[in-house]
C-alpha cells in the first residue's frame, strides 16, 4: 500500500506539474519599442542601437486564472472564506490542476502512569516504543474548473493519508458568485450573495481556514492542529451575504460524512451559521471578528470533531503497544464522542498590525452520543501568536497555547488537556515552506485506569511543504 501511495503522489505531481492550478498563460515575449525614421537608418549604419524595453520578471508563482480562488501557496495566508471582490475576468471555460505535499520528521518522546491493564496477556495500557524517524508523505491534488462568469467546480483529492492507505476525494462542489443569465434584480443580489452546495468542508469557525489539511499545510504556521479540531466535510449549502467587510452566513447539511438515506428515525439536518466583520483598517492593521454556532439534533455518526479522515500531525503518541498508525490515527487529539447529538460554537478573533498576527479560539461544545441520557460539555482555548518579518514576510515564528477540558463517557470527573507549541517558519518560494516545531501536550486529571493518566509526550517536528 506505502508503494502504491508513493506512486499515486508521483502521477499527482506529473498532472499539477503539467498545469498549476489552471495556468494557461502564454509566456510574455519581449517587445521591441517603435522606433522613429532617424534612428531607424542610423540602426542600418550600426551606429544606434533600437531600444528595447526589459522584459517581465519571471514568476515563481503560478497564475491565479479562476474566479473566487483561495490560492494553496503562500498568496492564501489570512484568507479565510473564498474572495467575494475578484479581479480574474472571465475568459471562457478553464480547467486546471495544483497540489500539496507534506513530509516529516519527528522525534517525540511520551510516557504516562496508568495502571496495567492486562488483557489476553497484553498491558492495553503500555506506552508503544517510538523514536526518531520521517513520517510517510501526503498528498492532495486540486482541480478547479470555471464553468461561467462566476461560477466554479472544485475538487480536493486526498493522494495519500494517514488514516487512509487508498486515494480518496476529500470533498466537491459548486461555488455560485454570479448567474449565468442576465436579470437586473438578481444581479444586484449576487454582487454581496454567494452560493455553496455539494460535499464541502463546513464553515464553523475560523481555525479551519488555518489548519493543515492532509497534504496542504502551508497555511498552517504550526504542524498540529488544535487538541479539539472541529473539520468536518458534509453534504449540503450554505448561502453568504458580503459587503464592505461584514459576513453573515446560514447553512444546512445532512450531518454526516456520508450521504445515507436509510435508518432515518436516527437522523436530523445539521445547521450552521456565521456573523462576522472583517475590516482593513489602515494599510498596517486589519481585524476581524467572527462568531459561529453548529447543532445537530441527531445523527448516526456525526463527526464535528472526528471529521479529520487525514490523521493528526503527531504519529504514535500516547498509543498502545497493539497500535497502528493509521487505525489510531487521531493520536494526541480529543474527540470528545458527540456521536449523535452536538451544539457547538465559537468565537474567533484575528487581529494583524504590520508582522504581528493574533488570533484566537473560544469554542463550548455540548453534546453525547446515541446511548447517553445526560449531555456532556467541553471548552477549549487556543491563542495564537506569529511574527513575520523579512521581505514579503518570508520568515516567521510563533508560540500557541491551547488547552480543552470537559467530561469524557465513562469517566465521572471533568479531565484537561493542555498543549504548547512554539514553531519557526521560511518561505523558500511562495509555494515551499519549511518548519519545526517544538510541542509539549500533557493529560490531567484521567483515572489511573485510562492509558492517559500521567500522560506527556514532547518533543521537535520538522515539516517540509510544498503547495502549487
């Protein structure tokens, strides 16, 4: 399977490789100035030499060529919906490829306390030995098709993941700034609405605009993602209003990773929404606010904070002797097991003045699974700080704590677990990233009987990125 998952991000890089993100630009040939009579002659004597005007500078950068686009390099940082304003002109139908890749190395060491718990000769609570070593690549591969003015096909891949060995699509749908017809009233409305539908990945809060995805992790300044990280993919729409920096949004899924139709005595739509204002204040400052609620009365297997089919970004950790990196392939995350009911909101607050980046996550989550009478509640916290600095920002470092705390099924006291990471970052080229990470996660209050009691594991990451 690791062969096979090598040789799909090779044919996935050979097809981004072929036509970036739908770069169908021809390139820009030098062009020689008009020259007048005089100078013409003297040209034909050898003694002027015509003007001649300098041609572009190369870019590293592939051309942004579809409407609406959240480029995957380093153009995406701080953007968070899909733009609303867009200056691609619409030119005809385009059709175009990109991708991410993502490698590691990790030295983390663990340890916990837990009391044995021997079963069929096997303590379930022993640590497994981990050491030093890379981590198998990912991959994502994009594609992007503009079908009209304003209307456009998307397409994510996952090439190859943690938790899955076979290539699998991550999500598709369909992204509506403008009608394909002519009508006065309607075109007023489409210039602040825009229309999502498909299997997408749902808009609760603003972290996951900054997590990493799979293969995709430039936008992320660190290499995990939060210890609850709400992503989910879900069928359904969601409907934006924009106009002069604020946002309001509402959505409905079917609440699930996957489309079902039968056993519907277990299911209900989930709803989503968003408000929110994002405003460039000055040249050096932007700030943005947003608050986001999501609730599902029930479900089958609701995944709002289980969605990530990718894996986290710490392999191993605080995993037993019988684990496997893909079947444990949540480890060092918190799921805290609202299977079938879950309200969630947050809010998110994001401030950038010059290379200072704040950003903040404050986040309540109540909810249980089929078999609980009682509904359970978890907080978390995170705060994120980076600086950028050097030309374009190409360097960076950052520090973030993030703590989350709340009841767990079958355990009858609250539990927390906190994190601290401290990361540094260089743009080779818009598209390469390179970073390491310091992380320290540590477990507290669990029962000696849970393979998390005295929990730790720290330790250095090293992530390699490339995104096109």
């Amino acid at each position: 399977m690791r062969t096979t998952r090598v040789a799909l991000a090779a044919v996935a890089a050979a097809l981004a490789g072929a036509a970036p993100l739908g770069a169908q630009q021809s390139a820009a040939a030098p062009t020689m100035s008009a020259a007048p009579a005089a100078a013409t002659t003297a040209a034909a004597d050898s003694t002027v030499t015509p003007a001649r005007t300098a041609a572009p500078a190369p870019s590293n950068e592939p051309a942004i060529v579809h409407q609406h686009l959240r480029p995957v390099d380093k153009r995406g940082l701080n953007m968070f919906e899909a733009p609303k304003n867009d200056t691609v002109k619409y030119t005809g139908f385009k059709l175009g490829w990109g991708a991410s890749f993502t490698q590691q190395f990790q030295d983390l060491h663990h340890r916990n306390s837990a009391a044995p718990n021997v079963v069929n000769d096997v303590d379930q609570n022993q640590l497994i030995r981990i050491g030093a070593g890379f981590n198998n690549a990912v991959a994502n591969l994009y594609l992007n098709a503009q079908m009209a003015d304003g209307i456009r096909v998307a397409v994510t891949t996952y090439m190859s993941s943690r938790h899955h060995d076979e290539t699998w699509v991550k999500d598709g749908y369909l992204l509506v700034d403008k009608l394909p017809f002519d009508n006065a009233l309607l075109d007023r409305v489409m210039k602040v609405v825009t229309v999502k539908v498909g299997h997408f990945e749902v808009n609760y809060g603003d972290q996951h605009f900054r997590r990493s995805d799979n293969g995709n992790t430039i936008y992320n300044p660190f290499v995990g993602n939060l210890i609850m990280d709400a992503f989910t993919t879900e069928i359904g729409g969601e409907i934006y209003l924009r106009s002069n920096g604020w946002l309001a949004m509402g959505g409905v899924t079917g609440g699930e990773v996957h489309g079902q139709v039968t056993a519907p005595e277990k299911r209900a739509p989930s709803y989503l929404a968003k408000l929110g204002v994002d405003k460039q204040l000055s040249p050096d400052l932007r700030v943005r606010l947003t608050g986001s609620m999501y609730t599902t009365r029930k479900s089958a297997s609701n995944t709002l904070y289980s969605g990530d089919r990718a894996g986290s970004r710490y392999y191993d950790v605080m995993e037993n002797t019988q684990s496997s990196e893909s079947s444990q392939a949540w480890s060092g995350a918190l799921q805290p097991g609202f299977r079938s009911s879950v309200t969630a909101f947050v809010v998110n607050p994001f401030v950038k003045f010059h290379g200072l980046e704040l950003f903040g996550n404050i986040e309540t989550a109540r909810g249980a699974a089929a078999t609980e009478t009682v509904k359970r509640t978890w907080d978390q916290y995170a705060g994120d700080v980076v600086y950028r600095f050097l030309p374009n920002e190409q360097l960076y470092v950052g520090a973030r704590y993030n703590t989350a705390s709340g009841k767990l099924a079958g355990i009858p006291n609250d539990v927390s677990v906190d994190r601290v990471q401290i990361a540094g970052g260089w743009f080779i080229t818009s598209g390469i990233l390179a970073k390491v990470e310091y992380v320290d996660q540590k477990y507290h209050d669990f029962p000696v009987t849970d393979i998390r009691h005295g929990g730790r594991f720290h330790g250095v990451m090293v992530e390699g990125a490339v995104s096109f």
